[in-house]
C-alpha cells in the first residue's frame, strides 16, 4: 500500500498507479473540503492569511466557465444565448492538449447588453476590424482529469479516509523531527550515493531516539 501527499497528485501520477495496479491512496488539495469532518476547521482554528491580489492591467470579465462549450460537436453558445464561431483549433502552449478557440460574432457582441462585462475592450466590436469575445476550451479534458477523479474516489471512501489518516500520524512528524528538530533543511552532499549514505544517517538518529524515548514497547505489554 502507498500513500503520498498532495503534492503528489497529478493526472501522470495517478495514470501510473492505476494501469500499474497499484494499491495507492493519494489526495488532491481539495480532499478536506469535500469531508464534512473538516467543515468547521477554520471556524475552530483560524483561517489563513488571504493572498494578497495583485493588480494588473486586465479586469475581470465573465469567465469561460459561464460559456456552455459543448465538446462533441464542437459548438459553444456565449452566456445570453449567441452561437459563437470556431476560429482555430490547435493546442495548448505546452503542446500536450488540444484546444477550440471561439469568438464572438461582431455583428453579436456589438448590441449585446454584457458587452462591458464580457470584454476587456468592449470598443473592439465597434469597427469591422476588430473582434468579439474569445473564449478558448480543452477538448480532452475529461480524459485527462480520468485518472484523478478515480483517485478522488479512492480518498473519499471510508477506506481511504483511515488509510490515509494513519498516513497524517505516522509520517509526518518523522519528516518533522528530521526536519526541524535535527535541522535536516537540504542535504549538504552531491551525487546519488551519498546523498542516500546522508539521509540513511539521520534515520538511524531517529529511530536510536524513538527506542531510547520509547525502549521494548512488545517487552513492556508483555509485563
């Protein structure tokens, strides 16, 4: 059985686990706000600092997400109900997935009523030359979030949720007490081997201090 952070959790990761047949429970970032368990948490210990926004020089508009894209026939209708036309199709600029790129029909985003709400520079539909909203969608986003929905399921099962809580409890105040404790920040060694001959060290420090704090726990249920 394997389980990891969140860091972990990415579609490649999970598309490795699953075709290897791997018994694996490794959540996204969200997996406490789906628990109910979790919904008073930031009531009871505080909330974080909020993320400072930074300005730039584009506003909000009305996000992609309010466009019905419909992947299948390769059609997507703007939020008061316009057909807009497909531009290009091409892929993104890593070049692993691809994309449709709409945009509004002039004649369309010129009268239409959320025009300053929708564009960042509404007076583009004014002159012949200029253009109408452009959205753009990836069509394979469902094969590629496959593999993480199916580990969403995994953590969010009763199963999941012991397993992975044991996780909580057990690993990490290792990494804690390496880390912060014996003051294991980076590794001080270069290559492979010796960075391995490194931390190898400050396990055994560790675990000499759990039977130096904790001693024959099997010996002592004995007595």
């Amino acid at each position: 059985m394997v389980t990891a952070d969140t860091g972990f959790a990415n579609e490649a990761n999970m598309e490795y686990l699953h075709d290897n047949k791997i018994n694996a429970y490794v959540p996204d970032n969200k997996f406490r706000i789906r628990d109910p368990k979790f919904a008073d948490q930031k009531t009871k210990y505080g909330k974080r600092q909020p993320i400072k926004k930074i300005k730039t020089r584009y506003k909000e508009v009305i996000p992609a997400s309010e466009f019905h894209f419909d992947a299948q026939t390769k059609t997507c209708i703007c939020p008061i109900g316009e057909t807009m036309w497909l531009k290009r199709e091409g892929t993104d600029r890593y070049g692993k997935h691809r994309k449709l790129y709409f945009e509004g029909r002039l004649s369309k985003c010129r009268v239409c009523p959320l025009k300053t709400q929708c564009m960042q520079n509404p007076d583009s539909a004014n002159h012949r030359s200029g253009h109408g909203r452009q959205v753009s969608f990836i069509i394979d986003k469902e094969r590629k979030n496959k593999y993480t929905e199916w580990m969403k399921v995994r953590v969010d099962s009763e199963l999941g949720k012991m397993v992975y809580s044991h996780r909580m409890s057990t690993v990490e105040p290792v990494f804690a007490n390496i880390g912060t404790n014996k003051g294991l920040k980076r590794f001080s060694l270069r290559g492979r081997a010796k960075v391995q001959g490194q931390w190898q060290l400050f396990c055994i420090i560790h675990n000499i201090e759990k039977l130096a704090n904790y001693g024959d726990l099997t010996r002592a249920k004995r007595k």
